[in-house]
C-alpha cells in the first residue's frame, strides 16, 4: 500500500481547474501538495456556484481534496521569501497563473532553477509559447475552440449547425491530466539526470491532442474530396474542412445514438449501437437483430453499400430499440455480441451501483457543515495501492504548520498575520 508518490513535495500555484485537476491526481497518489492561495479570498472556485451559503463550493472541493492552504501574498517581500524556501525544499513547481504573472513576481522558469536545480517547474497556459496567441486569457471554450473540438462537435446541417462545446472539460481537466503526464515523465527523467526540468502545457495542445483523428479525416478529405464514414455523406456536398459529425463513431464502422421506449418523456432513454465492418462482426449483428436478409441484401452486405444507406439503416434499427428500454436494449445486444451502451445521465451516474461499489464514485468527509460530498476518484486502479481520500483544506488551514516547518516562530507568524503577508 505504499503511495506512488509518497515523499514527493509539490508547491501548487494553480488555480480553478486546470492545475488543480492536476495536483490532486498528485496529492491522491502520496505527494505532499502545498496550494498556495491570495489571502482574502482564495481559489476562485471557493465561492463560484456554492450551494450551501458560506461554504466552500463543490467546485472548489472536487479539486482540491488532500492539499495543504497556504494563504500567502506573494507579492510582498516577506511572501516572496517565504515562496523561496518554499522551492528550495520542493520536488515540483507549478502554476497556471495569467500569461507573464509568474515571471513578474520573480519565479520564471530560469529564477526558479537558480533557487533549486532540481526542482521541476511547470506552466499551464492557454497557448504554447511562441504562439501570436500566447498572451491571451484562455477558458475552457477558448480552448475548445482554438484546439479544434467544437468545430468537430455538433450536427452537420440545419439551425443546429455551429460549433458545440463538449460537456467534458477538455480545456480544464483534460489539460490538467496532460500536465500530469509531463510531471511525471519529468520526475523519471530526474532520476537519471539528477536535474529538473520546465514542463510547459498549453489547453490548446491538450485539446489537439484528443482530437488527433479529426486531423486525420482533414487530411483524407484533403486528398478524397468526400468522408464516407461521415453521417452527412452521401447526402450533403462536403466543402474545405470537415464537418460536424452528429453522433457518427468516427472510424469506418457505422454507430450511431438511438431513441428507446421512453424517450418522449426521458431525454436521455437513448442507446449507442456500433455495426462493425468486420464480416463476422455484422453477422453477430444482424442475426441479434433478426436482420440475417442483410447478409446477402446488396443495399447492406458491404461496408460500402451500408454507407450509402445509413439513414434507412438507422431507422430499421430503431424501430427495434424503440420497443424497450435503454437498459433492456443494452443487456439483449450485449449479451449477443453487439457493441452497445445506455446513454447514462448525470443522476444515474450518481447512484448508479457499480460505480459506487468500485471506487470510482467516492464519498469524502469534509466535515463542519457540508459532512461529505461526492467526486470522482483516481480513474486506474493499482494491484497493491488504494488512494487514501481526505478533505479539501480550508483557506490558510496549514499557515502554522508549513511556516514552522519553514523555521519560523509563532511571534514571526503572528506578525506576518498582521503585515497581512498572511491570513
């Protein structure tokens, strides 16, 4: 049950989502993640979208469980020491502070490595370095934007035809699980160079990265002209860059999201159905349909007839699915050999019973007034580790501790309190 990173010190500049989503992943496996706060207020989040007046918000919460608050100011000469004593001791740097903040408070990249050669210092902006965007502000649709997603995202005619974010943060989260994995490939190369390293993560390449097929299909339309495996094809004219797919899979075999018994009053009653292109994956599918005519149908027995008769093949399909429910859909098909899948909402999710028995959904106690609330956990799972889950830090909660550690005496805290160096 040792902790991945047990012994490891972070210092945490990061605010709202992004770096937060990252050095909680950190925290969970065992380091030791000091977030440094503005006093007087915090992490933005602690008072976005509260619920219960007065207390920090579950947006704050869910990202910031295992920490340790510092509530520093460091931009006075006093925060500013306590910082560097800060990095002096610590493993791993980061911050995801406004473009250029970081270097005007003295902590650039090169600053940081004369204070502490070995310590790895990581940035989270919104676009790389270099970039003619590289100073502006960026949130999690800019980032979806600006990486590709919600051009890709949406129908492909009618009013609904503009781009469309995803619900997942793929700006926020996502990048944070991108800046993870530079953390840690920088850690291990620390182990063979003995000297740290700047990570440099941008939203938008986090953001690229995921929709890496998407640059796949422009090149084939580049050279094609057409994507047959598009829901629009054949029955739209295809113009320069590719259009938005609908609920199409995204490779060569035909998926697509169908209505179930309930959906006039459940929104959501809905199941995703893949045919694949493999000869024996359509006949494991249409002899669980009841479709075996499709075999030797020449409208449907090639991967390429069945592209160009989607829509009637849609329909035969969901004149099946609309007899029953999403669950009983899933389970029939399923057991068949079908790739198949209910579409889940959120209040399913949470309650629904594996998740809540597997660890995926967890219960933190925070205690005082909130008692616990309910996140997500560490999405993999380890043959010989299991994450020990504590509560969020209030703002300034380990000032005492982490001040002391630093040598400093309870009269040079209290007065660091009064200065306002401190809350």
């Amino acid at each position: 049950m040792t902790a991945p990173l047990e012994g490891l010190k972070v210092v945490d500049m990061t605010e709202v989502q992004s770096g937060p989503s990252c050095t909680q992943m950190l925290a969970w496996f065992g380091a030791e993640v000091i977030k440094i706060e503005r006093p007087g207020g915090g992490d933005p989040t602690r008072n976005e979208l509260q619920d219960i007046p007065g207390q920090d918000s579950l947006y704050y919460l869910q990202l910031n469980s295992n920490k340790k608050s510092l509530a520093l100011n460091a931009k006075t000469e006093e925060g500013k020491k306590v910082l560097t004593q800060l990095i002096k001791d610590c493993d791993v740097f980061v911050e995801n502070l406004h473009p250029g903040a970081i270097e005007e408070l003295g902590f650039g990249w090169e600053q940081v490595h004369k204070i502490n050669p070995k310590c790895i210092m990581g940035s989270l902006k919104g676009f790389n370095m270099g970039s003619r965007f590289a100073n502006v502000k960026a949130f999690e649709p800019v980032a979806q934007c600006a990486g590709g997603a919600a051009t890709a995202t949406g129908w492909f005619s009618g009013p609904d035809n503009i781009p469309t974010q995803s619900g997942a943060a793929l700006g926020d989260s996502n990048t944070g699980m991108h800046f993870l994995i530079g953390i840690l490939a920088a850690i291990c190369q620390r182990q063979k160079t003995g000297e740290g390293v700047y990570v440099y993560q941008s939203m938008q390449n986090a953001v690229l990265n995921l929709c890496r097929i998407k640059l796949r299909d422009q090149l084939i339309l580049d050279r094609l002209g057409e994507l047959k495996y598009y829901a629009c094809y054949p029955y739209e004219k295809f113009g320069e860059a590719i259009p938005r797919p609908a609920n199409a899979e995204g490779g060569e075999v035909l998926g697509w999201c169908y209505k179930c018994k309930n959906w006039a009053t459940d929104p959501n009653d809905y199941v995703y159905i893949v045919i694949q292109k493999s000869q024996k994956g359509f006949e494991q599918f249409c002899n669980a349909m009841g479709f075996q005519s499709w075999l030797t149908d020449p409208k449907f027995s090639t991967p390429e007839a069945r592209d160009l008769h989607k829509r009637e093949i849609y329909a035969a399909i969901e004149a099946y699915t609309m007899t029953k429910d999403k669950y009983a859909v899933t389970e029939e098909l399923g057991a068949k050999g079908v790739p198949v899948g209910p579409v889940l909402n959120w209040k399913e999710i949470e309650n629904d019973p594996d998740l809540n028995s597997d660890g995926t959904l967890i219960d933190i106690k925070q205690g005082g007034v909130r008692g616990s609330f309910k996140t997500i956990g560490v999405p993999c799972t380890f043959s010989n580790f299991k994450p020990t889950y504590g509560p969020a830090p209030a703002l300034g909660e380990n000032n005492v501790e982490i001040l002391t550690r630093l040598g400093y005496t309870a009269e040079q805290i209290e007065e660091m309190r009064q200065n306002k160096v401190i809350e």
